[in-house]
C-alpha cells in the first residue's frame, strides 16, 4: 500500500474539513503552519488514473468535453507540503500532483498522509 491515501474527489473550490486546501487544523480549527518539503514519495500513475476515472459522471455534469477529461500521464509535476498545527501538533503531508489532460486542461490530485 502506499503511504498516500485517496479519500477526496470533489471541487477544491468546495469547503470541507478533509479539503487539504483548507488551512486550518481539523480538531482544533487552529490555523496550520505550511512548509513546502522535498518530495521523497514516487507517485502511481496508473492509480491516479483509476482515481480520476471515479469522477466522470461529476464531470460530465459540469459539461466538460472528452478530451479535457482524458489525461495525459506523461505530463505532471508534484510538490509536497508539510502542514503543522502549533497548537495540538497534529501533522499532515499533502502531496499537489498536477497532471495534464489531452487539452486545454490541468487536473490537480491532492494525496494526504495523516494521523488521527
Ligand atoms: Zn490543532
């Protein structure tokens, strides 16, 4: 299993406790220190593909074509990010991987690694 866990498709315009956007510790609503890191984790391509496939009905609703759907696996980059809370030490990483889709489209994974 990787240590990365995919738990989250939605909008990242969309306000939830599990969004990794938002900034702000999840059991004590403390705002979140954020350090960018070193990225040491590989990625599975093939399992963000299956991911993103999970959403296809949510993008057809928004009335996205077919060719901004399909990825193009050999065009992404990642960043990691390491938030902190500085009040009750809760800690996650956030793995931001931004893959390409055929056109006109960017597709952002957000992979979380925490501790409840
Ligand atoms: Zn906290």
């Amino acid at each position: 299993m990787s240590i990365f866990e995919y738990d989250h498709f939605d909008s990242p315009l969309k306000v939830g406790d599990n969004n990794p956007h938002m900034q702000k510790c999840v059991f004590c609503q403390n705002k979140l220190e954020v350090f960018s890191i070193n990225d040491y984790w590989s990625i599975d391509l093939q399992e963000i593909y299956s991911f993103h496939q999970l959403g296809k009905s949510w993008c057809y609703e928004e009335g996205m074509d077919e060719e901004m759907w399909e990825l193009d696996l050999s065009r992404y980059s990642c960043e990691v990010y390491f938030h902190h809370c500085n009040k009750c030490g809760w800690w996650r990483i956030i793995k931001d991987v931004t893959v390409s889709a055929k056109v006109w489209q960017l597709w952002q994974f957000s992979m979380a690694q925490q501790v409840y």
